[in-house]
C-alpha cells in the first residue's frame, strides 16, 4: 500500500514513520510513504500557502491552490478509487474497523492541515473523506497522519511477524487485552498469578478470557454493548 502525505512538514512525517515496524515494511516493500511538500507548490516570492480569513477574525487559513497544485502533481501515480482524507477534528472518529478498511487499498492520500483549517474549497473539489483521531487539536495534521498509517500498515499482511500479528487478535474481538506478566515470579513482594506458573494450558486461557472480561467491563465498559 501507498501513502501520499499532503504536508508542510515531510521532514517530520519521514522522521516519524522511519523506525522499527514501519521502516521495516518499507524497507520490504510492502508500504511505501511519499510526503509531498504543500510549500514547493506556492506560487508566493516568500513561499507563502496562508492568508487571512475573508470575513476577518483569528488566525490564519491554508490557501487552496498549493494544496491542489500538491494534489494533481501526484494525481497520475494514484488508483482509480483512491481516498483524499483529510486530517482534522471534525472528521469521522478513526477506529480499528476504519484501519482495517483502508487496508485493504492500493493507495490513499492524506492531506495535514495547519493554521486554523484549509480553504473550504479544497474540501469540496480534491476532498473525499475526513477523519479525526480523537476529540483534540494538534497544532497540525502530521501527528493524526502518523497514527492512521501506523495503524494500518500493521494490518497489511507481511508488515508484522508472526509474534506481532498476535496483538491485532486482541482488539479484534472486542476485548481488551489480558495482564501480561514475564519473569521474575516475583517482584516488590507482587506474585505472578499462579494459573500462569501451572503449565496448566486449558486453565490459563479461562483465566485469561475472565481477566478479559473484568477488565473490559471496569475500564471501557462501552466496548461490551457492541
Ligand atoms: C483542520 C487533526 C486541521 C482544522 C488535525 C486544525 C486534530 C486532528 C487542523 C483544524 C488537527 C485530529 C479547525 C483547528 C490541524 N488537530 N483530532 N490540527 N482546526 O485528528
């Protein structure tokens, strides 16, 4: 899969995605990253992409035609159907069914937005979908990018080993995760349950599968009505 970042700052989204899982997906070829610098498109003598609000008040907006020029320099590399997501807190909540669905594409684009937003239009003429992280504002979109293609490079096949993929199963079933304990068996006069140590295979999994429950219902109880 193909990611295309809309932003004014590729250093940071290469920095970011350039360690331990994702380097390796990259490195193997199954994903790949291209940042597309919005600035490089400004037709501005002081390589300007912002201007003030018509209608006054705070702040500043992106200007649409950097990011449209950005867009269409990179729009004959991109597949028929895909996405233009746009980074910001008035999407659709990102969750592991939407990583799960955007998986399963050839390629999409995300676009990082600065200042207070983009020019409307963009959102209109190149946009296809937004998406939000969380309820909070980033001073830019790159960190909400950053999390959707982590998320969804680990659920193309071949990104994680074998040992990894594991930890997809546990949110997958809706449930949290279980305690996890290693070595020592004991530690600051805290025992290691003694299921655990049994060897008692079929004991352990009912064991784990209680501590699932519990722990859904105490934490995120909002998990167990779906
Ligand atoms: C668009 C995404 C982008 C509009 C981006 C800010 C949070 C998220 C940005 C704004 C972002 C998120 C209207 C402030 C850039 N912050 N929750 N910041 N406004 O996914």
């Amino acid at each position: 899969m193909k990611f295309y970042i809309l932003t004014l700052f590729p250093e940071m989204i290469e920095e970011g995605l350039s360690h331990s899982i994702i380097k390796r997906g990259i490195d193997e070829g199954i994903i790949d990253i291209e940042a597309v610098n919005i600035r490089d498109f400004s037709k501005d003598k002081h390589k300007r992409v912002d201007d003030y609000p018509y209608g006054g008040g705070a702040g500043m907006v992106m200007q649409p035609q950097p990011i449209y020029d950005a867009y269409m320099s990179i729009k004959h590399k991109l597949s028929d159907n895909c996405p233009v997501i746009y980074m910001s807190p008035q999407g659709r909540t990102f969750t592991q069914d939407k990583a799960q669905e955007l998986s399963a594409l050839e390629d999409a684009v995300l676009l990082c937005g600065h200042y207070e937003g983009i020019d409307e239009r963009i959102i209109e003429e190149i946009v296809t979908e937004e998406i939000s992280i969380g309820d909070f504002i980033l001073t830019g979109g790159e960190l909400a990018a950053m999390t959707v293609v982590d998320a969804v490079s680990r659920l193309i096949p071949g990104v994680l080993n074998k040992e990894e993929s594991h930890m997809n199963e546990s949110f997958s079933d809706g449930l949290l995760e279980y305690p996890q304990y290693t070595r020592p068996p004991e530690f600051m006069g805290r025992r290691v349950p003694e299921v655990l140590l049994s060897g008692h295979h079929g004991n352990v999994e009912k064991w784990r599968r209680e501590q699932s429950l519990k722990r859904t219902e105490k934490k995120r109880p909002d998990l167990l009505n779906k």
